[in-house]
C-alpha cells in the first residue's frame, strides 16, 4: 500500500456502507478472534452484508485494523556500525570514556589500512544504506491462537479485541497505555491462580500474615515445640523498636549463625514433601470453587468456570477433526518452506 490507512476513517467508511448491519460484522469480527469462525468463514458472512462494489472497504478495514495492532508491537533494530561494533553491548556495558578509546582505535586502524593501500583502491564507496536501521516487525509471523499454543495473548491480540469491544458499546478510540494495562492485569491475575494453586497442594509460610512463600514447604505439627517462631525475623518485619523512653530504636539484625541454627531446627522439624503430579484443571476447578474471590468480576468468573468445567470432559469428534486439519496445515507449511530452500 502506498499510505496507511487510518483505522477510524476506514471504520466509518465501512459503517456507512453497512449502517444498521455494522453490530452483525463486529459480531462476526469478534467470533473470528474468539476462533467459534475461520477467516474464510468470516469473509464469507461479510460478503453477504457488504454490496460487490464495496468489498475493497471490508479489505481496507481489515488492513487498518492489523497495521493499528502491530504499531506496539514494531521495533527498530539498528545495524552494525563499522566504527562502534554492537550499539547494544556499547551501551549496556561501556562507559563513555571506554567508548571514546575504542572508537579512537577503531579509527586509527582504519587510518593505517587507509595509508598502506596504494594504487586506484585507496578510496572505497562506502555503502548509505549500511547505517540505516533495519526495520523488523515482531509480529510478522503467522497468526496463531493462545489458546493453541498455551501461551499468555501477546500485545497485538489484546489490542484487537479491545478494539472490537470498544466499538459494540459505542467508543472509538483504545489508548495504548490501557492496552498494555490489561496485558499486566491478565500477569497478575495469573499470579494469583497459580500462588493459589500452588498453596492448596503443600505448605507455605506468611510474612506479615498476608504474603505466600517458600510453597512447598512441609505441614508444620502442631503437637512439636515450635520455638524459632517467638523470634523469626522472615514472617514479620519491624523496622524500630521503641524504648521505656518512647524512642525508637532501629533493630539489630539477627546473626548469620543464630540464622544458621534456626534452619537447622527448621529441617530438623520439617518431613520429606512427596512429590506432586503436574496443575491439572482439576487443581483449577477447586480452586475457583473455594476461592471465588480471586476473580472480582462475577461475568469473567463465571466465564472461567464454565471453561474449566467445559475442559474437563474429552474433546468431541469436531474437536479431534480440527486439530487433524491444523496439524496437516503445519505439515504441509513447513513442506512447503524445506521446499523452496
């Protein structure tokens, strides 16, 4: 294409073409991110709602909406420099006089090659587009779904399903910075699903009665003297004591030996942890039933446990056939690429 094509002019493009049909198309759009359609599928119902002399704005829709999803995800990646070496290793572990040095050597050798040749090859053309940056996209790679690949959604798919989402309850506009705030989110709330997991199979220990660590740990026995705990400094932390005079004092550290004592009292206490099989969706299953406050909002809770209980039975003959077809798919791409090597 010769110019990009702005994202809003192409949707309102299309939403006069469609009018009162554009709540279908976004459904149809949203079904095909959701993978319930195909590609093809979805440019087939589109085609039934666009007229033939307007199929180019569905196109140009199309295009807008992944140039738009792959503007956070673009990166520069600047070439070698003769002089310099990697701008990256320079700037992460060079100091600005070792860069003055090495750019002066780098010169003065070239110097000496420069005075040593003789004849017509002393003056060489240099190449302009060697110090351009190279522009690589990272998502140029064939699109692929998270749920297939049991990743966590990169940038470019969030940012289009936000997009759809915005536009069925009537917004324009997603920022950047609440695309990358909801990529932190699904972060932290996966965080919390496996600490919470991970807490329900073995033991674990709170610091300040709130925060989970050392998972794994053994059960404590409540009918052994547990004596180290009056003063383990690793579950609470008091950064003052105050005195009979009403100051506060900072307060000493305990030793590295006084350490040492209490995590051998501690493995001496403890029992061997055997070990677990792998997260299964059961472990998720329980833990979204005993804690349903891991997930504030009841509409994506729900959403979970009908996928978790939906995960637990086997996969139908749909299922199986699909599967069967992307792995074909797979192999003849990859046939294809050995091919024309």
């Amino acid at each position: 294409m010769a110019a990009s094509i702005d994202l809003n002019v192409a949707k309102k493009n299309l939403q006069d073409c469609l009018g009162d049909k554009m709540k279908l198309y976004l459904q149809n759009l949203k079904s095909w991110f959701k993978q319930k359609i195909t590609k093809e599928e979805f440019d087939i119902e589109a085609r039934k709602l666009i007229p033939e002399s307007s199929v180019n704005l569905h196109n140009e829709f199309l295009l807008a909406i992944i140039s738009r999803c792959q503007t956070l995800s673009s990166s520069l990646v600047p070439r070698e420099n003769s002089i310099t070496g990697k701008s990256s290793e320079l700037s992460k572990n060079s100091k600005p006089g070792e860069l003055a040095k090495h750019v002066k050597s780098k010169l003065n050798k070239l110097r000496r090659k420069s005075q040593a040749s003789k004849g017509p090859q002393r003056f060489l053309v240099a190449n302009p587009l060697s110090k351009f940056p190279l522009a690589s996209l990272k998502g140029a790679e064939d699109a692929e779904f998270a749920s297939r690949d049991m990743v966590l959604p990169d940038i470019t798919m969030v940012h289009g399903r936000m997009l759809v989402c915005a536009w069925e309850v009537g917004l324009e506009e997603v920022t950047d910075s609440s695309v990358k705030l909801v990529m932190q989110t699904v972060e932290n709330v996966l965080k919390n699903l496996l600490s919470l997991i991970l807490s329900q199979r073995n033991g674990y220990k709170l610091r300040e009665k709130k925060m989970r660590f050392a998972m794994g740990s053994s059960t404590k026995n409540p009918y052994q003297r547990q004596s180290y705990i009056k003063h383990d400094s690793r579950t609470e932390s008091e950064a003052t004591t105050i005195t009979s005079n009403g100051s506060h004092v900072p307060c000493l550290k305990h030793t590295t030996e006084l350490g040492e004592e209490e995590g051998v009292y501690q493995l001496a206490l403890s029992q061997p942890v055997p070990p677990n099989p792998p997260v299964s969706m059961f472990d998720l299953f329980h833990a979204l039933q005993s804690h349903p406050s891991v997930l504030p909002s009841h509409p994506v809770y729900e959403a979970a446990v009908q996928r978790a209980i939906h995960q637990l039975f086997h996969p139908s003959h749909e299922n199986i056939d699909q599967e069967m077809i992307h792995l074909q798919e797979q192999q003849l791409t990859h046939r294809l690429a050995t091919s024309n090597r």
